[in-house]
C-alpha cells in the first residue's frame, strides 16, 4: 500500500511483532516494552521475529506483511514474482514458466 500502517500497543515479544506484521502492519512500535524492559529488548524481539519468519517459511519482513489479508497477500505475491522474473537468467525463466 502507500500508506504505511503500524502495529502498535501489546508488543512485547516476535511472535506480537509477527501477528502485526501478518495483520499488515509495516511498522511495529514497541515503545511501552522499552520503557520497562530498556532498549535490550529490540534485539530480543527482532530475535525472535527473525526465528518465526524462518520456521514460516518467510525470507524477509517485507514477504510476511499482510499476509493473513487475502488480497493483499495475492497482490504482493504477484509482484514478487513479477521482481524475480525480471531478475532471472534466461535459464531460469524456462524453468519458472514450465
């Protein structure tokens, strides 16, 4: 979209991060949780959002936004196809169009 949206209130752990990305959110705000637990604790979120994007088969943040919307998760799925197509060999693309 172009309009960023951000998750915010209640994130205190990866998998909260996670649940905002996959709502949509392209931010997550975790104001709140450093205040209580200090600035330590981005290190342990983005620890355990990098754990649960590998254990789901994601390869980066930007690939899990959205994805529990239907047609946003279609429309990003589409140009990201799109992007590695355009970045394929010739070889590559044989195989993909198969």
């Amino acid at each position: 979209g172009q309009v960023p949206i951000i998750g915010v209130g209640g994130v205190g752990s990866g998998r909260d991060a996670y649940e905002k990305l996959k709502a949509g959110a392209s931010l997550v705000q975790i104001y709140s949780m450093m205040v209580y637990e200090g600035p330590g604790v981005v290190s342990r979120i983005r620890h355990e959002l990098a754990t649960l994007l590998a254990e789901n088969g994601y390869k980066n943040v930007d690939d899990v936004v959205g994805a529990d919307n239907e047609e946003i998760y279609w429309k990003r799925r589409e140009e990201r196809v799109r992007r590695r197509m355009q970045e394929a060999t010739p070889n590559e693309k044989q195989i993909i169009e198969m």
